[in-house]
C-alpha cells in the first residue's frame, strides 16, 4: 500500500541555524532532509524511504537558494566579469529549473543548463534542487558527471563547523555521499578554469525525451592550446557504473594530441577498460558501452560539441 | 420557417469536456467514501504450480476483515470471456505470477494492508511455459490438450502450388512486443450490497459482460445485478474483458459483507497483473513472379495468449483475416494460432490481432520489394486490392476499395518520392562531412493497410446491438446505447447521430452515461460506435420523427415545431420510445468454420507515411513527421477522428519504438510509467490527418470505423522507414536503439 509524507513526521526549521541545531541534537536518530522531494517522495509512495521523519528545508530557500560568481548576485553580474581563479556559488536548494535559466552558467558552463534541462520533465525540474540530486546521488543523475568534469566541490555544513570536500571524494559508495549525519549540504562550489577554444558536449541517451531516467549520461570538456592540441580533457560518464566518473585513461590518452579520426578510435578502445555498465530495466551493458565509445569517438575526433564561449539564450 | 443543418461533420464540443478540463469530472476513485471497504487480492508468487492453500496468520485477528477464496463462491468460479476456462479465484493451479488466490476487504487502507500481509499463499512449483516454441512443444500443458487455444485457418485457391511455381519466393520471420495499454486511469470497481441484489460501478466499456459474470458467479438472477459504468479514463480495449474479473470480484465482497466495497488497483498491480497486447511470431512465404507479381502467400503466425483465453479466440481470427493485408492474390493460405504460456493473460487492445498481422505483411512486402529489386511503391500499386478485388477470406469488396486512392494521395501529401531522394542524397554523402552531420541517416517508409469495420463475421449477429430513442417532457429526446464514455467522445457522437436521423439540432438529444437497467446492450468495441451504432441510430432517428409527424398528422420540419409537438405528446401521456437493433445485410455470408464469406461489412483503407532520423552514434530514433490518409467513409466529428489519428499514431510509435515490457519468471519488471516509456508530447513528430469520404453503402451515413486503425500504421512504416535509412531490415518492434545499433555497427563491418 502506498503512504504519503502526512502519514510522516516532519520537522519544519525556521532558518539554516535551527535546522542544523536540530540536526546536531537528533544526530543518528534517522532523520532526513526533505528539499524538493522529486526523489523522496516516490520513494515514501513505494514505501522504499526509510526515515524517523523529514527536516523540511522549504524555508531555507531564502538562504540557500541562488547562484552566486565570487559573492556577486546573478543580478548584478555583467558580462566580461569571469575570470580566472575565481568560483561560482549554487546554493543547495537552488532549483534545476533556476539552473537551466541561470545567466551566469550559460555564460560559465552551459553544460550545467544542459544537464539540468535534461533532467526529469519540466515539473521535476521545478521542484529538484541542485543538492537533493547530489546527496540522493541516483547512478544515472544527469547533473552528476557534469559536477565530476567541473571538479566542483560540496560546502558541508554542520551546527559546529563548515568544510568544503571535492565532489569526485564525496561520492564514495553507489546512492551514499560523505556526508554525516547532522550536516546539511549547503553549496556546490564551481572553479572557474579559462581554456583556450574550449569544446564542451552534454548528451543524455534515454528512451524518450523527458520523464526518463537515463540509459547513459555523456559530458566532456576540452580545450584546445594555440598549436591545436588537446589540454584539459574531461570525459565523464553517469550510468556506466555504480557511480558516475571520470575516464582518466581516454582523458590522458587524448591529453596534448590534435583531434582527429585515429585519436578519436584510440580514446574510445580505452573505454572498455574503464567502464563496467550493467544490464538492467533501462538498457543493456553492451549498449551503454557502444554509445559511450561512440560519442566520445565522436568528441575526440572533433566532430561532435559546441564552442565554450556561448551567446544562446536559456530556454 | 427554420430547419436544422446536419451536426455530422461538424467538431462539436466534448459533452464532458469542460468537467474534464476544470478537473470537476469524478471518477470511481474519487467517488466520496460514504463507508465503502477498501479491497485487496491476494496473489499467487509463482507463474505456475499446483496450489495447496493459504495461510493465514493467527496472529492477526481475521474477525475485522472479510476474506474471500474459491471456496466460498456461490455460484461457478469462471470469468466468462470467450471460453470459460479462468476461474474468478485459483482453485487447483496457479497460472500466472500474480494470479488473485483470494480476496479481504477491511474497513480502512491499514487495516487491508495488515490483513494482506499476514497471508501467504502455499503452492508446489511446475515447470513454467513462457514463449511461443516451449508452449508450441507442449511438454508441458497448461490449456487443453495441445495448449492451443484456437486454429484458424484460412485457404484461398493453392498456396503450395503457387509457391512450387513462383519465380521467386521470399520468407521472413517477424515478432511483435507485448504493449501496455496505459490508460491514464488505472482499473477500479465499486460494489455495493443492495438488499438482494448488486450494484456495481466502475471504469469499463462493457457493461453487459458484468451482468452476465456477476450473476453466473453470485448465483444470482441476471436481473439482481445493475451494472453503471462510471466516467473512464481511457481503455484502449484494457476495459473490455478485464473488469469481467475485476467486477466480480468487488461484486464477492459486497455479497459476503453485505456492504459497499472498492476495489481500485495502483498502477503497478494493474501494470503487471492486467492484460497486454498478444505478442506474436509471423513467418511469411512469398512467391512473385521476376516482375513483381504476387502469386502466392504463405502466412503462419503464433500470438502468446497467455495463461487463460479471454479474448483470444476472436483476437485470433481477426488477425488471420487481416493477415495478407491490402494485397491481391489467388492464392493464400493462412495459418493462425493462439497459444498458453505462464504470462498474465494477453487481452483485447486497439487492433484486436490485426496490428501484429499488418505489421508483418507490410514489412514483409517492403522487404520484398528490395529483394526483388522493384521499388517499393510500384510493388504495391501492382498487387494493392482493386475494384471488385477480393479478400484472404474471399470477400469480394466491391466499391469499397480505396487501397489506391489512400496510397497516391500520401504519397503526394507527404512528398514522398522527392524527399526519399532527398534523404538518399544525404545519406551517401553523410562520410564525407565533418562535424554532427555526419553522424545522422534519414529515411521515409509508408505502410498499406485496411481494417474492418466492426465486429468479425457473425459475432456482429450474436451481440444483436440495440439502441433507443425516448422522448422527454420537455420535447427533448434521450439517446441510449451502452456505447460507454471511455474518452474517445463517444457521448457526443451518439447525439450527433440521433439528430442527424431526426432532423433536429444535437442541443435536443441527451445523452447520458448508460446502466444496463435503462440502456439496450450495444456493445461498445471494435470500431464501431460511428458507422455499426451509428447507423442504428440514425434509422431509429428517422423513425421516431415519423412516428411523431404521424401522431400529429402533418410534417414538422422546424425543430421548435417539432421540439413542441413531442413535449405536448408527452405531455398527454403518450409514451414517445423507438428501438432499433442490429441485423447484417441480408447478402453478407460468413463461414466462421472456414473462414470465409464476408468478414466486415466494410473497410477502412489507408496509407501512413513517416520520415526519420536515426543517429548513428546511439540508435537513437527521431521521428520527423508522419502523414495518415485514410478512407473513412464519413467524418463525424473532424476534431474527434483528427483525435483518435493523432492518438492512434502516437500508440501506434510507442509499439514501433519504446514500448518494451521486461519479462522475468512471468512478470513484467518495469511496471511503471517511469521505466516503460510511452511517447511524451515532445517525442512527438508533426501528425497530419487526411480523410477520403467514399461512403460505405452498408450504413445510411456512409461512415466506416476508425478507432483501431490509426494505430496500425506506423509499427510498419516504421520499419520501412529505418530500411531507406540504414539498409538494414528489422524484424521486430519495438526496435529499440539496443537493436538498432549494434545492427548498424556489424553492417558497417562487413
């Protein structure tokens, strides 16, 4: 029989310090934070959720919701403003759908709009916040291998302390985080990296065009110096294992080599050493890994991703 | 002095549009409590065994629950369908994961949830049958002797002959998926004790089957029990024979509790207990001469009815008589089977066996096509059914042949030939690009297809369909048939209809959602409201205005006139009511032993193109547009059959490419909407609608069925369509990116 989050206790914080107070004094008594709950809630429907109650973080939005480039507002940034060294800020309850109509990310790092434009439908995207799918950590999230590229890193906060760990050292275990019992994600911290001619490429394969899980979820970023030759390639995969990641060998392969056909095939052979997909409801090992070899073929060789430096509009 | 202009035609509103779109319209489960028990089923855990029993658990006090098993049915534990071969409750064997063993009914959600859970189901395994060869092998039995549940046979001139003499003769193996029916609004019943009687309401099309099942099951008088369908969301032929059981059982529950009991499944019981599409097996053998002449078809197809018959005798027929599809030839011979396996029983679905049937034909003769080395389209113009042509079956369709018409004017509406040049051009110089372009192959298919209208051969005879006209006190005029409300605006058609008969404007005509008390039984299935309802109802129409000019002594062609003189009939206690029943044209003849004779009165004809474009890094489909001509004799409703095209194609894409149910020991695993994928609307390509009127001359308005068809067409010229893209030829839907890919990949070899 299904259940509803009324048949659940829920604890209502009036702001960040109450609810970590309270996480501090009920640590290890099994309860959890509730943000958007497009995760939670089908799994409280299936009875798959197990929590003594929720901490609803609804209010927290005034606090932890926005996106923030070395402290400026999104409303104050004007354009030319990036620069080397510095970070973007995106408060944990930040919406895919605030992601996906970011100005500041299209300019930055339109693959974060990408991936959160792909993710769910629309209504999910309304309600999922950028930290419930970190800490929910789904194998196949699609804005998961994207935080992997950027090297971004997670602001944990307790009542006590504050610390900042990489994403890529957070996810330790498939659906498990770092995180401890009475902390709260708060931020997702973005390094800003100038490339020269970047390339950049986000491409979820699924059965359908939204409201699907995904079979595989692709993202790469390269740069490319003055004499044409790759620096700096990221090539990160989600649903090609029980954790999203990096194909550090594909990636050094192609490391300070032009792009072309033959470097594109030789980065793709490097996969099947570094990827283990599985077969399940959604697909088939043997097909995750010839999409995978596929497109990053396709990425290396230079035919397929989109210039870094974006002028296209949010939709 | 005003007369009323024809309402056929013309896009009249939805009846209960607007309730639907304010979110006002109720359906069974949001019907008040008002008291009524919540209901569950106990199921089997196993796809078959010999069943021992149940246990229950002392420790939960059975006294707050109702629980019911076989044993204390007091009528005949069957689900009348076609054969009588389902019990209402296993009671020797289980043959299906899932099969309901018992039934509690509790006065709260925990308590039924408690009371579930604290009883278990004993059985001793058997081997379980899952696909067609296993079953075809009968080691193991499950129905009968051979577990066959119905040969039909279809012979025409001497195939074999044919075949020995051909030029050439090409085979080809194709299989259909089981396809979910995803109505938006999962199965539920609600049954309620009413002293010495039954009443039951629920989301179903066809409340006859309930009074008949219910009564045979309660032992009960047929009369005892009162059938209301309730407002349904959606069917799509899954409300057809399954609230048989389904209704039953809420109807057992109120029987032993003497009270109101709802019986309403989540959507991952309906998803993985409740019936599919049949899967099938076709193999074709084909023989032409050099030129592209049809001179022999061999077809011998095999769907998986699953672990009981409900529909399949008659699906199965169907499916043969659609099997050589819109094609001219002397001599055929068709072999059908429809087997049992350990699966959920399959069941009635939009097309009824012709989906699977045309899918493979016209696939099939594409693929001929491209053996023989003709194009495509000119092998059809070649053996497409003309004028006075005659059928597998040996109907001879008179007039009633469009086959051509349909097939040109797609070709023109959708460009056809220029744009499959267009894509092959762009295909050859794909390699040769730099960057995305050059990774995307694009092709166009079509598909050649008909559907009867109605039901098959004699069954239209035995349903004796019936509808009435009553006049009102206020001069209005009730239309009743037990067309039920599934979505598909059948509320407004049939008024549409009756005022057309009467010559009156569709304000006058009620219509409401029927009970089997007040409303004739007319079998609401198959195509058939518009043209077989339809056609009744503008004849009763017709003679009900005769009837009242008669009384009055004088014409009365103003409908304020008209309208007036029925409520002062009324008024004067004369009782204004004109049935009408179905009876075949007395030139139809039928042979349902041999197959042959006469099958439908009619066929609607038609022609569905698609364009794609398939990405050859992952398999990955995008349709790009998709034409649909179609000879419907006559529009009743242009934004309603616009509809049903729309709808229908937008099935019919899933089938073709998504829609994949995931088998394990029996049970569908990705029973949710989330890991079965239908289209979404932004999967959806452009869907153009063209309709021919030929009128049929077998129904006074001319209209032919329409609501099976459209979903029949693109599984076909899916496939057709992925051929001029890649080369390749699939032999299955759905054709997934799974298949497509490594596909293109080993051709890309060779």
């Amino acid at each position: 029989m299904p259940t509803i989050i009324s048949d659940h206790q829920v604890f209502t914080p009036r702001n960040l310090a109450e609810a970590l107070q309270f996480m501090a004094q009920h640590r290890d008594e099994g309860w959890r934070p509730l943000a958007g709950g497009s995760e939670v809630m089908t799994h409280i429907y299936d009875n798959r959720a197990a929590a003594t109650g929720w901490i609803n973080l609804a209010p927290l939005r005034d606090q932890l919701a926005g996106i923030h480039e070395d402290g400026i507002l999104e409303d104050g940034i004007q354009e030319g403003c990036i620069h080397e060294g510095g970070w973007v800020r995106i408060g944990a309850l930040t919406t895919l759908t605030e992601l996906r109509r970011s100005a500041v990310l299209q300019t930055i790092c339109p693959l974060i709009r990408r991936a959160a434009a792909a993710t769910g439908g629309v209504q999910r995207q309304n309600r999922a916040t950028v930290g419930g799918r970190i800490v929910s950590a789904s194998p196949a999230g699609e804005t998961l291998p994207v935080w992997l590229a950027l090297d971004a890193e997670v602001e944990l906060s307790s009542r006590d302390a504050t610390r900042c760990v990489a994403y890529r050292q957070f996810i330790q275990e498939p659906r498990q985080t770092a995180i401890a019992s009475d902390e709260l994600l708060t931020a997702i911290m973005i390094p800003i990296r100038a490339r020269p001619n970047p390339r950049l490429l986000f491409r979820k394969v699924a059965s359908r065009a939204a409201g699907a899980i995904g079979k595989m979820v692709f993202t790469a970023i390269a740069g490319l110096d003055a004499a044409g030759h790759y620096q700096d390639v990221r090539l990160a995969f989600g649903g090609m294992g029980p954790l999203p990641l990096r194909a550090c060998g594909a990636e050094q392969l192609a490391e300070g080599h032009a792009p072309s056909d033959a470097l594109g095939a030789q980065a793709a052979n490097q996969l099947s050493a570094e990827l283990t997909p599985v077969d399940d409801l959604r697909s088939t090992a043997d097909y995750r890994l010839r999409t995978a070899r596929n497109l990053t073929r396709a990425f290396v060789a230079g035919h397929i991703g989109i210039a870094g430096h974006i002028g296209e509009q949010p939709s | 002095m005003k007369t009323t202009e024809s309402a056929l035609g013309k896009s009249v509103l939805r009846r209960e549009g607007a309730a639907k779109l304010r979110g006002d319209a109720q359906f069974i489960d949001d019907l008040p409590r008002d008291g009524a028990w919540f209901a569950g089923t106990v199921r089997a855990k196993v796809p078959h065994a010999r069943l021992l029993g149940v246990r229950r658990d002392e420790r939960f006090d059975w006294d707050r629950v109702v629980l019911i098993t076989a044993a204390d049915i007091p009528g005949e534990n069957v689900v009348p369908v076609v054969l009588r071969d389902q019990p209402s409750l296993a009671e020797d064997f289980i043959r299906y994961h899932g099969q309901p063993v018992a039934l509690v009914a509790a006065p709260d959600q925990e308590t039924l949830a408690l009371a579930l859970e604290s009883i278990s189901v004993l059985t001793s395994p058997l081997p379980p049958v899952f696909d067609i060869d296993e079953s075809l092998e009968a080691k193991t039995i499950i129905f009968g002797e051979d577990n066959v549940f119905r040969t039909v046979e279809i012979n025409k001139g001497d195939a074999t002959a044919a075949l020995q003499t051909a030029d050439v003769v090409i085979e080809g193996e194709h299989h259909t998926g089981a396809q979910e029916h995803a109505y938006l609004e999962p199965q539920g019943m609600q049954a309620e004790w009413t002293g010495d009687g039954i009443t039951i309401r629920g989301s179903m099309q066809c409340p006859y089957y309930l009074v008949k099942a219910v009564a045979e099951l309660l032992d009960l008088p047929q009369e005892k029990i009162l059938v209301i369908p309730h407002l349904t969301g959606g069917a799509f032929g899954g409300k057809d024979d399954f609230p048989t059981m389904l209704g039953g059982h809420a109807a057992l529950l109120a029987w032993k509790t003497r009270k109101t009991v709802r019986l309403i499944y989540e959507r991952g019981e309906d998803m993985r207990f409740t019936s599919k599409r049949h899967p099938a097996r076709i193999r074709h053998r084909t023989g032409f001469t050099h030129d592209g002449q049809l001179v022999g078809m061999q077809v011998e197809m095999v769907l998986n009815g699953g672990a009981y018959g409900t529909m399949s005798p008659l699906v199965i027929s169907r499916a043969a008589i659609h099997a050589a599809g819109p094609y001219q030839c002397d001599n055929i011979h068709i072999s059908a089977r429809v087997v049992a396996t350990n699966h959920p029983p399959s069941g009635a679905f939009r097309g009824f066996g012709a989906p699977q049937a045309l899918f493979a034909v016209d696939a099939h003769l594409d693929y001929c096509a491209s053996q023989l080395g003709v194009d495509p389209l000119e092998l059809r113009r070649k053996n497409l059914i003309r004028r006075n042509g005659t059928q597998a079956t040996g109907q001879n369709v008179g007039d009633d042949a469009s086959a051509g018409e349909v097939l040109e004017r797609a070709l023109q509406e959708s460009d056809f030939v220029a744009r499959r040049e267009a894509y092959a051009e762009f295909n050859r110089e794909a390699e040769s690009r730099r960057g995305a372009d050059r990774f995307p192959r694009r092709g166009i298919g079509l598909s050649l297809f008909m559907h009867g209208t109605g039901l098959s051969g004699y069954e239209e005879v035995f349903f004796h369909s019936g509808v009435a006209l009553h006049g009102n006190a206020d001069g209005s005029i009730t239309a009743l048939t037990s067309q039920v409300e599934v979505g598909q605006g059948t509320r407004t058609i049939v008024a549409q209809l009756a005022a057309e008969g009467l010559g009156i404007p569709v304000e006058y005509v009620l219509t409401e959602q029927p009970d089997t008390n007040q409303h004739p039984d007319s079998g609401p299935m198959a195509s058939r409201t518009a043209t077989i309802i339809g056609g009744l109802l503008i004849t009763a129409g017709k003679r009900f205005r005769a009837e009242v000019e008669r009384r009055q002594g004088s014409l009365l062609p103003d409908p304020l006139v008209f309208r007036a003189t029925v409520a002062k009939l009324v008024a004067g206690g004369e009782r204004l009511e004109v049935r009408e029943h179905y009876s075949p044209p007395p030139e139809m003849r039928w042979d349902e032993e041999k197959h042959q004779g006469d099958a439908y009165p009619a066929y609607t004809w038609s022609c569905c193109v698609a364009a794609l474009e398939v990405d050859t890094l992952t398999g990955e489909v995008a349709v790009l547009d998709v034409t649909a001509v179609q000879d419907v004799g006559k529009v009743v409703n242009p934004m309603f059959a616009a509809g049903q095209v729309q709808g229908g194609v937008a099935q019919g894409l899933g089938w073709a490419l998504l829609e994949n149910v995931v088998w394990k020991n029996g049970v569908m695993q990705n029973a949710n909407l989330a890991d079965y994928s239908i289209p979404t609307a932004m999967d959806l390509p452009p869907i153009r609608a063209v309709f021919l009127e030929h009128p049929q001359h077998r129904a006074p308005h001319g209209a032919k069925g329409l609501g099976e068809l459209p979903m029949e067409g693109p599984a076909p010229a899916v496939v057709n369509a992925l051929r001029s893209a890649l080369g390749i030829h699939f032999r299955r839907v759905p054709v997934t990116p799974e298949i497509i890919l490594p596909a293109w990949e080993a051709r890309n070899l060779e």
